[in-house]
C-alpha cells in the first residue's frame, strides 16, 4: 500500500502503552495505516530492541 502524505504520529495509550502509527497525512492514531506497540517486552528479540530503542530516541 501505498501512503501519498505519510506521517508518523505517537501516542500514550493507557492500557495499550507507547504507540506508533503511519498515517496518509493524519495527525490521529485512530487513522494510522500501521500501528505498533514500541515498549519493550522480554520476548522481544535483540534486533527488534534495537529497533524499537532507536524509535524512542
């Protein structure tokens, strides 16, 4: 798909914690095209810590 605007919004949810979303020119994570949890969890693999450290910097 693809995104002719695309924007990265962020957001705090309360009980689905840090998000991150792309949008088509949205600035509302309720819009977002993809959407990803980026707190770290145990299970999470060295490389997605790594990606998901770089995306919190």
């Amino acid at each position: 798909m693809k995104l002719d605007n695309p924007r990265i919004v962020t957001a705090k949810h309360p009980n689905m914690g840090n998000q991150v979303g792309v949008t088509n020119g949205s600035r509302d994570l309720s819009d977002s095209r993809y959407l990803s949890s980026i707190d770290i969890r145990d299970d999470d693999d060295r490389e997605i810590r790594t990606f998901k450290t770089i995306i919190h910097c």
